[in-house]
C-alpha cells in the first residue's frame, strides 16, 4: 500500500490535480499580483462603481475616467503580452473586483477577445458575490458608451449583439461625434435607438469634424444645430464647417464669431466672415487677436473693418510682449494705450516693450511697473525705470523683492532708492528664510 508521502507526492506532481485543489483555495495567483493595488477601496474603483451606480450621462465623466483606463492599461497590456486572453477568467473569479476593471477596460480599448470571453462566461451567482457588487452578477450598463467614445466600433457591434448584457445612451453618439468617429456615428444612427443630444453637433463642429457634421445635417437633422455651433467652428478655426454652416444656411452666426476667430488668429475664418457674411465683428475682434499678438489679423482688420479696437488692443499686446503689434498700433491707429500698459510691461519683463512705450507715447506708468518688477526680480527692468521714468516705487517694491528673495533687485533698491522700509523688508525676508537678504539688510543698518 503506498504510503502518505508518496500519495503527496504523486498530488503534488499532477499539474491538472493540483489546479482543482487551487480552485478551492484562498489567495492570489503569482499572476494577479500585479492587480493588487485596484482592490475595491482603491480610488479607480470606487470612481468607476459610482460612475456605474449613478447612470449618469458619460460627459459629466470622460475626463476623469480617461485617466483611470490609461493607469487600467498600463497594468493589462503587459499582462495580456505575457499571458493573452487565456487567464482572464481564473484572474476574474480569483479576483472578483477585477471583473469591472477588465470589462471597462475591454469596451474602452476594443479588446473584442477579452469581451467575448467574459461575455461567454458570466459569474456565478452566490451570496457572497451578490452581496459585495451588483456588477458580478448582472449586466454593465455604459459599456456601449464607453466604446463609442474611443471609436472601437468592432466592440460597438459586439456588445449591440448582446442586448441584455450592455446599455447606451445618447453619450454614445454625443461623444463619439465630439471625437470623430463618423463610422461609430453612423452604426449608431442606422441600428440603435438611442439617438443623440444637440451636443453631438455642437461637439463636432467645435472641433471641427466636418464628415460627422455632414453625416448629422443629413441624418439627424431633426435634432437641431445649437445656436453655438456656427460660432465654435469659427472660433477655433474650422473653415471647413464654416463654409459647410453657410452654405446650407445654418442659423447661429453673429457678430461672435469674426470676433473669437480673430482672438484665435484664424485669419482664413476672419476673411470667409468678412467677404460672405453680414454679422461684422466688434471691437473686440482688434482687441483680442492684438492681445495673442496675431499681427496678421489685426492688420486685415485695419484695413479691410471700419469697427476698430480700443485701449485694450496695445495694452493687452504689450502684456503679452508683441512688439510688432504694439509698433502697428502706435503708427497706424489712435486709440493708444492706458498707463496701466507699462506697468504691465514691467511686470512681465518685456523690457523691449518698455523701451518703446517709453519713447513713442506719452501714457506713463505708475509705481506699480517698478514694483511688480521686483517683486519678480526683473532687475534690468528696476534698473531701466529708475534711469529713465520719475514714477519711482512704493516701499512695497523692497518688502516684496526681499521676501520673494531677489537679493540683486534689494541690493539695487537699497543703493538706489530711498522709498524701502529696511526693517520691514528684513521681516519679510525673515519670514520665507532668505538669509542672505537678511544678512545684506541688517548690514545696512
């Protein structure tokens, strides 16, 4: 009769005994280690079990579970490398929690093989399980949504060919159409129900989709075009659209949209506005594309617009540093600047700005252009306006410099200047430990 040992031993050399004994043991698999950190207490589950608890709308989600399924893969690529689809099942009933983080995973990245497979096999329904998730024994909704929004139109038609396993909503068309997947678009509006909201146009157009802008002007005309669409696409450019919008009459343009195309520097988008459309433009047009330093734009506003601009157009382009603007507005309009345009000059450092400002106009500055300079420690600027304006500073301009710790703009204010409280600047210094202005300071005294 074989003895106890040798019985262990003919057990434990059997692969296919041993793995129906595993079966019925606690623990993980070497394999699922990696998978350890997702438990349920771990912030990318509790995000996806709300998403999936609450059925909200996807939109009000996306940005922040895009993040989780690019951390999902970084951990299951790998492992489907190394291991394929054979192990997801044993991973998924050693690991139950796993089951979620898989599915989302698969819908999101059109992993067809991994989806079948889970949807072949479902989970056994026990107290346990039923109990601790409501998803390890009945159907996901938002699956549909979800592969939609990332174009995985092979795992769209998947999961559509199993109804009661996976749900959509009009996210699925909304966002799919925001991202420009037309043939997403199209499988959905030729075999679901479901439909989309205005935000599928107005997301396309935004980001300027025109084959999933035609598809929905022809399809889903019904649903509408938001009165913002027309005005989107031309704020970031989309000529394209623009001409799609104009040319089948689509409403919503207004005086907005040469306005925030101009802000963009979308010189095209300004010239098809300014030749085919009657809207105009504002003031704002000059101003806000002078402010990004879209000197193109500007100019063809000049010449071409009769709606000018306002202060706002050389100040906010000396803040940003355009000197080519700021030199076109000073020789070819006569709004000029506010004094409030080289303070801002100062602040930013943009000293060649400065300069010019200082010699072609005659706006000024205050005290805040040599005190916001220091406090960003722009020492040739301090240098420059002490030199050259009679403004002067505010006490304020040594006390920041001190306590931002510029040691070279407190070395300069202290030799140069009579406005600072030393005593006050050492306080200030003190406070944020920068002891070598505090040593240069008490020397002073």
């Amino acid at each position: 009769m074989p003895t106890s040992s040798c019985l262990a031993d003919a057990v434990l050399r059997n692969t296919e005994l041993l793995r129906g004994i595993f079966e019925f043991q606690d623990g993980l698999y070497e394999d699922g280690l990696v998978f350890q950190h997702l438990h349920p207490a771990s912030d990318e589950y509790k995000t996806l079990t709300r998403y999936h608890l609450l059925g909200e709308s996807l939109t009000h989600y996306d940005t922040s579970l895009i993040p989780i399924f690019e951390r999902l893969d970084e951990v299951l690529s790998p492992w489907y490398a190394m291991h394929g689809s054979t192990r997801v099942l044993r991973l998924v009933r050693s690991m139950q929690y796993m089951r979620l983080m898989v599915l989302v995973h698969a819908a999101y990245y059109g992993l067809t093989e991994v989806m079948s497979l889970l949807l072949h096999h479902p989970p056994p329904l026990t107290k346990s399980s039923s109990s601790s998730s409501p998803f390890y024994c009945h159907g996901f909704p938002h699956l549909i949504d979800l592969s939609a929004l990332n174009g995985q139109l092979p795992m769209l038609e998947l999961l559509h060919s199993n109804p009661t396993y996976s749900t959509a909503s009009t996210d699925s068309m909304d966002l799919a159409a925001r991202n420009g997947h037309v043939d997403v678009v199209r499988f959905l509006h030729f075999h679901r129900n479901e439909g989309c909201s205005h935000f599928a146009m107005l997301h396309a157009a935004t980001n300027g989709h025109l084959n999933v802008v035609e598809f929905l002007h022809q399809f889903r005309h019904f649903d509408g075009v938001p009165d913002t669409a027309f005005v989107s696409a031309a704020a970031n450019g989309h000529l394209d659209v623009v001409r799609f919008f104009h040319k089948h009459n689509v409403h919503g343009c207004t005086t907005r949209a040469m306005d925030l195309a101009a802000r963009g520097g979308h010189l095209a988008v300004v010239t098809f506005l300014h030749h085919h459309r009657t809207e105009g433009c504002t003031t704002s047009a000059m101003d806000l594309a002078a402010k990004n330093g879209h000197i193109e734009v500007v100019t063809f506003l000049h010449r071409h617009r009769k709606e000018g601009c306002t202060t706002l157009a050389m100040d906010g382009a000396v803040s940003n540093g355009h000197l080519d603007v700021v030199r076109f507005l000073h020789h070819k309009r006569h709004e000029g600047c506010t004094k409030y345009a080289m303070d801002n000059a100062a602040e930013h450092g943009h000293l060649n700005v400065l300069r010019f400002l200082h010699e072609h106009r005659t706006e000024g500055c205050t005290t805040s252009a040599m005190d916001r300079a220091a406090s960003y420690g722009r020492l040739e600027v301090v240098e420059f306006l002490h030199n050259h304006r009679t403004e002067g500073c505010t006490p304020r301009a040594l006390e920041i410099a001190a306590r931002n710790g510029h040691l070279k703009v407190v070395q300069f204010l202290a030799s140069h200047r009579h406005e600072g409280d030393i005593q006050s600047s050492i306080r200030h210094a003190t406070q944020n430990h920068h002891r070598q202005i505090v040593a240069y300071l008490e020397g002073l005294n």
